[in-house]
C-alpha cells in the first residue's frame, strides 16, 4: 500500500488561501462597514451644514434684527466667504454701525471700529462671544469652529423624532474652546435640507434653537433665507437674519480677505 505524503498542489493551495482571506476580510469587516456607513451619512449631513451659506465662495446681502422685550434694531449687512477658511463682513446700516467690519483667516479674526479708526483682533477666547449685541456668537457669523473639524459627530434619534426628519448629534472636540458640551442638528431626510439646531450644556440642558425657515432659491441653489435664534434663558429675545441677496461659486479678489480692506470698502 502507497500514500500520497505530497499534499494539495500548489495551486490548490493558493486557491484555498485566496478564499480563506475573503471569509476573514468579511468577517472582520462587517460590523465595520455597517458603522462606516452611519458615519459617512452623518459626516454627509454636517459638511452640507457648513457648507451651507458658503460653498467654494459666496456673497450675500443679509439683514439682522435683534429683538429684546426693551428694544429692537435692525442691522444690514453684507458678507464674503472663500472656503471654510476666509470671511469678511461689512455693515451697511444704520449709520451708528456703517463701517464696522470683521475679518477671519483661518483661526485669527479682527473688528474694526471706524469710530476709533482701530482694528482690534478678537483672541480664541472671545469667539463665543456675542456679535454686535445678538445672540449670535462671533464663531456664529465667521465659522471658526466648523462641524466638520471642530466635533465629533453620529446619527442619533431623540425622544420625540418627527417624521421626515434625520438626526445628527455633534460634541466638540477636546482641548477647544467650545462651550457647548453637544448640538444636535435635524435636516429633513429627502434633501437634507436644516429644520433646527438645539444647543445644549455640558449638563444637557437646551441653552439655545436656531430654526430654519422659508427655503428659496439664490441661483442654483436652493437655502433657507431665514435663520432665527431663540436663547431659552432670555425669555422674549430672539435675534433673526434674513438673506436679502445671496450668490455661490463667483470669483471673488483676494483683497477682500485682508487687513487693509478692513478700513475701506473695495
């Protein structure tokens, strides 16, 4: 009696390496997949969020009413955008504000005050400050910290999820100096168009809204043309801007992001 001692051919073998791979590559990367694919949705949904009002680049015709139970004021405003990186904001009016101007580059950001004839560079710290005495922060109007880079964020489902509508939940992320502990964005499901924001502390508790409203079209584009802020500790306060004019993807100079034009209008 013989026996074979040789084994499986060669090619046999590389046939059987080949398959066992692609059994272990499956299950290993299953559950993998699965949650790539509820990160990449929520990653989807906060780089339009960012991308919303700014695009490759952008110019707008904006106004903004801040409304207090004592007073109200309305500013008129018009912004440059270049990316995530670049903004430049001038007031129009009234004519106590005309000329004030802001502008960020990257992580840095100054106000220039035409009274004092003085350009002033707001540090990190004061980036959660308020705007002009609105309830939005400087960080609001000029998008220091973006979704994108600046949180960690997943898809989530409140308590009372509303039809037609997709969650993300967002949480900054450490060592910056955000003071939300997270933000919990809804878009409708079909375009992902925003519905609302809901800021929260670090102790859960909804500390601000900014809701969404009144979709139109700037060009090509389709945005919501209102966006309202409600504080939930300052009871009849609210500030609201309003897209007046609002054009993407244009060509804009390289000298409208720089300190000298911060003095004087191109």
């Amino acid at each position: 009696m013989t026996y074979n001692l040789r084994g499986p051919k060669r090619g046999e073998m590389r046939k059987r390496a080949v398959v066992l791979g692609i059994v272990l590559v499956a299950l290993l990367c299953a559950p993998l997949l699965s949650q790539t694919g509820v990160d990449r949705d929520a990653e989807k949904i906060v780089r339009k969020m960012d991308e919303l009002y700014r695009s490759r680049s952008s110019e707008a015709l904006v106004e903004m009413q801040i409304a207090t139970p004592d007073w109200q004021r309305t500013l008129k405003m018009r912004a440059w955008s270049l990316g995530m990186d670049k903004t430049f904001i001038r007031i129009l009016e009234p004519k106590k504000e005309e000329g004030v101007a802001t502008l960020r580059i990257g992580n840095e950001m100054w106000n220039f005050l035409p009274k004092i004839d003085k350009v002033l560079k707001i540090p990190p710290s004061m980036m959660m400050s308020s705007w002009m005495g609105s309830d939005f922060t400087n960080d609001d109007l000029v998008k220091e910290y973006t979704f994108i880079e600046s949180y960690r964020f997943e898809m989530t489902t409140p308590e009372a999820p509303e039809s037609g509508l997709r969650y993300v939940k967002c949480v900054p992320k450490e060592g910056l100096p955000i003071v939300w502990g997270f933000i919990v964005v809804a878009v409708r499901a079909d375009d992902l168009t925003p519905v609302w924001e809901k800021y929260y502390d670090e102790k859960g508790r909804l500390m601000r809204e900014i809701r969404f409203q009144d979709v139109k079209a700037f060009g090509t584009r389709r945005i919501p043309s209102v966006m309202e802020l409600i504080p939930t500790a300052k009871a009849g306060q609210k500030t609201v801007i309003r897209y007046l004019e609002a054009r993407f993807d244009l060509e804009l100079s390289p000298e409208i992001f720089t300190l000298r034009n911060l003095h004087g209008g191109l």
